[in-house]
C-alpha cells in the first residue's frame, strides 16, 4: 500500500511540474537586434501601454538598461503612474546584456567610458579577461541602431525619449549627456559610480564646459542616503573610499555652476536607502519630474 502511494505522489509531482508555465507580463514583445558597429547581439524588451491597441496617438518612449532586472520595474511603476497618478502612458523599451556574456560582463564593457587606470577588476567569465569602457559605441548603438527599431514598429514619439540608468547604467547615461545630450529629452539617474576610474566622468565634465556654452538637457538625479562613505574611512575617488552622495553633490554643483542655459537639474537624495533598495524611489521621482498629469 505504501508503494502505491509514493507511485501516486511521484505521478502528482511529474503532472504538476509538467503543466507549469513561466509567467508572462502582458503586453509585452521581445525583438532580437544585432549592433552592426559592435558585432554583438542584445534584445529589446517593449512593454506597450495598456491604451496603446485602442488609441492612434504617439507615446513618450522610456529606455531603460541594466533590463534584466530593471525593465519589470519600470514597467510596472509606469503603469501604476498612469493608472493611479494621472500621469502619462509611456512605451517602455528594456535593453538586455549582449548574449551569450555574463550580466557583469556586459554591463562593464558597454556602461563604463574608460578603462579604469588602477583598480584591478576579475572577469565574471572564466577564460574572457574583463573588458571595459565603450560607453561611447554603446550609445551610439542606442541612438543609430535601437531609435530606428523603435521608430518602425511602435507609435513613439522620439522627441520624448527618456534615458533611465542606475549605477554603471548611469554612468552611460552621463557619457551620452556629455557628448550627445540632445540623444534624449530627459534622463534620469541614479546613484551613478561617479568613483569610477578616479572621478574620470568629473574631468569630462570639465572638458565639455571648456568647449560649449549650453547644455540642452533635463537631468533628474536621484541616490540613497546611505550611500555615504562609512564612519573612519578617509573619502576617494575609489570603489571602497566613495561617498557616493558627496561625489553626485559634487557633480550636480559643478554642471549647474556653468549657468547653461538650457540645462534644467534636480537632485533629491532618499533617507534610508542604499545602493541596492533605492531605484524604485528614483524612478517615481523621475518620472513625475517629467511625465505630464493628464487632464
């Protein structure tokens, strides 16, 4: 009787395992994209508005990297937004690591726009050494490969194209802000590494002063409050010694500084959170800060 029991319990087991299906969020498209100028190949993961298959109008388009964690999110709290906040509809378009690289991997080669100078990095993939600073390919992949897809197939409105970075991704986002700002109409950004390779982003800051008078561009900033350097620790411009906050003051003082005319900033820091909690905060931030309510 025990035998036939556990014959009964194993074929429940195999039966419910079988009938299992991933969960799929609604309208939602995966479209595979290979970049010519990298020889590499991502996805694009679109998530359309709830309105968009009854409607004829033209939707801001927010693009969002880092996507295999961060295109749910920003999906969701889009539509929550809509939907509860009266503000806009958007076209959420997430953009994947390259296949068949580590998340680790990708993100550090395509988001970072140096090669850092003195911090000693180990590759996420054995056999690969670790490579770094093509932010600048990246973007340009965004802006002459991407645009085109999304321009073709959805009903966006690029004149309203949103940039949504965190970390690393902000970092890109600084990198196309600095030398194509008007790539996007709004960028929003997140605890960006502004430690990186010594404060690189600090001097190419400087260099674009140097050579414009203007810098057209909305630029919403957001981190965690408690992304500060520890009690006892002397700051730096370093992984381990940033206080991340101070290095985003630091940056957010010396763009307004220039008096560019065109440029519009706003930075908000959110009591505690960290690093790792603090996106979703951002993100609702940064929309509001740009999105308008609908009447």
């Amino acid at each position: 009787m025990k035998h036939i029991l556990n014959l009964i319990l194993l074929c429940c087991l195999a039966g419910g395992a079988a009938a299992s299906t991933p969960y799929q969020l609604d309208d939602t498209e995966v479209r595979d994209i290979h970049a010519r100028a990298l020889d590499r190949d991502y996805q694009l993961y679109v998530a359309l508005p709830e309105s968009y298959r009854t409607s004829q109008r033209r939707y801001p388009v927010l693009f969002v990297v880092d996507a295999n964690y961060a295109f749910p999110v920003v999906r969701s709290i889009a539509q929550r937004l809509s939907k509860h906040a009266g503000l806009e509809e958007a076209i959420v378009v997430g953009l994947s690591y390259a296949r068949g690289d580590g998340p680790v991997y990708s993100r550090r080669r395509d988001y970072t726009p140096s090669v850092p100078r003195t911090e000693h990095y180990v590759s996420d993939m054995p056999g690969r050494a670790p490579a770094f600073g093509q932010a600048d390919a990246y973007g340009r992949f965004i802006a002459a490969e991407v645009f085109p897809v999304i321009v073709a197939q959805y009903r966006a409105d690029m004149g309203r194209a949103v940039f949504i970075g965190h970390s690393y991704g902000s970092l890109l986002g600084l990198q196309v802000l600095l030398t194509r700002p008007g790539t996007f109409a709004h960028y929003i950004l997140g605890s960006p590494s502004l430690w990186y390779d010594g404060g690189v982003m600090f001097g190419r800051e400087q260099g674009y002063a140097q050579a414009h008078r203007d810098l057209p561009a909305s630029v919403y900033f957001g981190i965690g409050g408690l992304e500060t350097l520890p009690a006892g620790k002397r700051r730096a411009r370093n992984e381990a010694d940033a206080d991340m906050v101070a290095d985003l003051r630091d940056f957010d003082a010396a763009l307004t500084s220039h008096r560019y005319p065109g440029l519009r900033t706003r930075l908000e820091v959110f009591a505690g959170e960290d690093h790792a909690s603090v996106f979703p905060f951002l993100l609702t931030h940064g929309l509001r800060a740009y999105l308008r309510k609908v009447k």
